[in-house]
C-alpha cells in the first residue's frame, strides 16, 4: 500500500467521514454563544454543548476560541495574531509598522469590504459593540500592553486602537475626502508619529 494512503488512527473529536454540516452547526452555536455570553464568558465547551459535539470538534475545525471568534463575525484581519510579531520588532519603528500594516490591509478590496461591514456593525449594533470590544480588550490591547511594561500600558494600548480605529472610519466609512484621497504613505507620514509616542514616549 503506497505511504500517502496507510489510514492513521482516529483522534478524538475529530468528525467521522460524511458528517455534513456539523462544521456549519457549530459556527452558528458560536454566534449564539458569543451573542448570549459575550467574547469573554462564552466558552469552548459551552458552543459544543450547544451544537452537540465534543469540544475537541470544535478546536479540530476552528482552533481557539479567538480563531473561532474571527469567523463567527467575518473579521478581515487577525490583530491578534499579526501584532505580536510587529511588537517583537524595532521599538522605534512600532508605530510605522502597526500603522502601515493596518492601512496596506485595508488597501484589499476583500479586507475592506469585510471591514466596513464590521466596522458599520460595531458602531450600530447594542450587541456587537460590547462583543468586538472585549474581544480586542482581551486579545489584541492586552497583548500590546504587556509588551510596553509601563504603568498606564493599558491607557497607551487603547489610545493606539482610537486613533487606528479613528483612521480607518474616516477613511473607509465616513470617506472624508483629504482622508480617503490621501496614500497610504503620507498618512502613515502623519499617524505613525503619534502612534509611535503612545507606545514608547
């Protein structure tokens, strides 16, 4: 029998050939959960009780409760995953970089669809606004705050996601025309300097 056909043991929670929409039944319990719950008292094992699965089912086809959080709200970009490679990087090119690799994104026309529609949904929605903040309370301004190992980190971490999150509304949702002609340099030009003094400064 040729190697690539010798069959491997089955792990636990790993679906059984021909269960159909069981990945579909889960996501939808993600939604549930994290509308019922929020991002940070929804769990892994709550989701799977809900769609009637083993929670290692839920890790095999999602991951982590991030990963899965990213797909239950059809999230663009993966902060959370991204940053922490641009905070191992030069402490006095943070800004340029957390700013440009935000707006270079965005210049997808995928990326930006899908945020624009996330970005309408957070600011109009009573239930995705508290969802979409704590998850980048808990996943992306958390993990930028232990980086800079200050006293007001928390402060200087949310001061970045505000005027980020600023930029991008302005540019994307609101299209005020100096900001939404600009390149994408000359705004990194003119954002990352201040981004750079929230961080480090």
């Amino acid at each position: 029998m040729p190697e690539y056909a010798v069959p491997t043991p089955r792990r636990r929670g790993r679906p059984r050939g021909g269960e159909s929409g069981t990945r579909d039944r889960i996501l939808g319990s993600a939604v549930d959960e994290f509308a019922e719950h929020g991002y940070d008292g929804a769990t892994i094992r709550g989701i799977a009780t809900r769609a009637g699965v083993d929670s290692a089912l839920v890790h095999h086809y999602f991951g982590t409760k991030a990963d899965l959080f990213a797909e239950a709200v059809g999230a663009p970009m993966r902060p959370d995953v991204d940053v922490p490679a641009i905070l191992a990087g030069p402490r006095d090119e943070l800004g340029e970089h957390l700013v440009r690799y935000v707006l270079e994104a965005w210049e997808r026309p995928d990326v930006r669809k899908r945020g624009v529609v996330l970005l309408r949904s957070a600011l109009g929605n009573r239930f995705a606004t508290p969802l979409l903040a704590s998850f980048l309370s808990r996943e992306l301004l958390g993990r930028i705050a232990a980086e800079l190992d200050v006293p007001d980190a928390e402060l200087r971490a949310s001061l970045v996601a505000s005027q980020v999150a600023g930029l991008l509304i302005a540019r994307h949702v609101l299209k005020l025309p100096a900001v939404a002609s600009a390149s994408v340099d000359e705004l990194i030009a003119r954002i990352a300097p201040t981004v750079q003094r929230y961080l480090t400064e």
